[in-house]
C-alpha cells in the first residue's frame, strides 16, 4: 500500500517474487530495498542511465543474497580465512565459513521509516540478541540507514552490547552500473597501497587511475574519502564519498569468472563494477565493550 506525504516522497511496499520490498520514490529518485540482507536493489534518477546495477538474472529467493546492488557483508569480508586473526577468532566453526559474513540471506527489521526536509530514511536493524547469529556468540549489533534525498547514502552501524571487545571486517558491496567498462575509470586510488588477489595477494601500488583491461579484485588501503567513476559513455561522474573507511575493494569478474557466477549473464561483466566501501585488513574495526561505530557512503552523479 503506497503512502505519501506533503514533499511528494512515496513508500511502497512490495514483494519481489519471494523477497519483501521497499520502493521509495522522490523527487525524481527511485530506490528499492530488501527486507532481507537489508540489501539495497536498485537506485537511480528516473531521467538518467541507473547508478546501481542490478543483474537481469537476478533471482528474489530466500536465503540467498541477489547479485547486483549493494549486499552488507558482515562480520566479515570474503573468505574468512584471509581475516585477521582477530576476525577469524571470533566465528566459533571449524566447518567452512559463507562468503561474505552471516547477514546477506537473513531479514533485518525495519524499524522506522523517517520522512523529513525531502529525504526518506529506512532504518533497518538485525536483532542478533533475540536471534543469535550461527557459530558467532558476539553480542554485537549491526544496523543500516538507508537515506533518500539529493543523493543517497547507507550508514552501517555497529553497536556492541557486550562485555568483550570485538574484531569485524565488513564491506557495503557496492554494484555500480556503466555504459561499458573499457569506457570507465576510478579516480582517486592513485599512491594507494592493494593487495591484488588475483596475483597471490601481492602487495602494489596504485599508479594513476584505475581502468579495467580483465579480472579485477582488489583490496585498496589508504584510501581517501573521495572516490569518483567517471563514466565517459554516459558522461557522468559518480562520486563515492566513505565516512570512516579507508579500504575498499575494486572488483570486476570479467569473462571467465563472470561465466562461473550466479543470476549473472555471459555479457554482464561489461555493465558493471563493484567499489565496496569497506573496514578490512589492518583496517577492521575493534569493537570496545559499549562502542557504536558508523561506517559510511554517500553517492551521487555529476555531469563531465
Ligand atoms: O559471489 P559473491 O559471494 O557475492 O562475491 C562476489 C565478489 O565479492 C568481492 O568483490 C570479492 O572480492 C570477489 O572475490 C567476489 O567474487
């Protein structure tokens, strides 16, 4: 049932083949999100190329994280076993940890729905109190506002309600559409130190600006506040401004691996690229006993 309000600002609730949805609209904006994962799906002005991409094959099922927009990962990155110790520590298995954290495939709440000044916040919190995560006994809190206004933006918050400190590694997967990679580069990761995965984790720098000629995956350190990907196909800038993060990962899978992945067609690998805003390596976050932390993003187009 839509509602609106005096600004205009309308949110909707709807269902995705199995999944419950938001659709925000306003002032031109539109913006649809999962209950499950918390997971932003789409976002995008009405009269302009989408700025999340989301894949024509995605699937809306229960349990499984949708590829495209922006999945939490939480409380870790990737594969646990490239976690600091102090991450890996804090998952209580020896069975093979999930990809990416524990939170993609679960429902987060949806607390609130602000409407204020021509914004619209969702606020969604994951309640690990009432339903402990499995094999990860930490009394640790994530939360995310999603705000619609000019721009969006996805603050991640930890709480941690616990007597012990705790070590999270985490990422806000970020899936950006583009009019073709080979038309499309990442300013702002110049000097920036990497690992690159795909060359055994081999430490690098960063010369100039980033543009993407095969497989990319890498973990950024040093990274500043502002990013931009300058799209020249569609003539936009997308700037990516991080609030308290100085790691992101730049991925594109390419051919092959693109070929190999889930809800992702043959060709998508030339639509897409993923900035994940991120606390990972010698940047994750320790959680002192009572802590809130807030991790964020902000994004936004500009014409060239
Ligand atoms: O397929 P997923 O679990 O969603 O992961 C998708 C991708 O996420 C990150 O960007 C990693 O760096 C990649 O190695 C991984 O392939």
């Amino acid at each position: 049932m839509p509602f609106a309000n005096a600004s205009g600002a309308q949110v909707e609730r709807l269902q995705r083949d199995e999944l419950t949805c938001w659709r925000v609209r306003q002032g031109g904006a539109e913006l649809l999100v999962a209950q499950q994962g918390a997971q932003v799906l789409a976002y995008g002005r009405v009269d302009q190329p989408p700025l999340i991409w989301l894949s024509e094959d995605a699937a809306f099922r229960r349990g499984q994280s949708v590829r495209g927009g922006v999945p939490v990962c939480w409380p870790w990155f990737g594969d646990l076993r490239r976690n600091p110790e102090a991450v890996q520590a804090a998952y209580a298995s020896e069975d093979a940890a999930p990809a990416h954290g524990l939170v993609r495939g679960l429902d987060w709440q949806l607390e609130d729905v602000e409407q204020q000044d021509g914004a619209v916040t969702l606020h969604f919190t994951l309640d690990t109190r009432a339903e402990p995560l499995p094999h990860w006994p930490q009394a640790v809190q994530p939360s995310l506002r999603i705000r619609l206004d000019e721009r969006l933006h996805l603050h991640l918050e930890n709480h941690n309600l616990g007597p012990r400190p705790v070590t999270v590694s985490q990422a806000l997967h970020t899936y950006f559409a583009v009019s073709d990679i080979h038309r499309v580069r990442v300013e702002g990761l110049a000097g920036a130190r990497y690992l690159d995965t795909l060359r055994d984790w081999r430490p690098e720098t960063q010369a100039g600006a980033l543009a993407f000629e095969g497989e990319t995956d890498r973990l950024y350190l040093d990274v500043p506040p502002r990013l931009s990907l300058v799209d020249e196909g569609w003539g936009r800038r997308v700037q990516v401004e991080s609030l308290d993060s100085r790691s992101a990962i730049l991925w594109n899978p390419w051919i092959d691996k693109g070929a190999r992945l889930s809800q992702f067609a043959d060709d998508a690998w030339q639509r897409m690229l993923c900035i994940e805003t991120a606390r990972v390596l010698d940047d994750v976050l320790v959680l002192a006993p009572g802590e809130r932390h807030r991790m964020g993003v902000s994004l936004w187009s500009e014409p060239l």
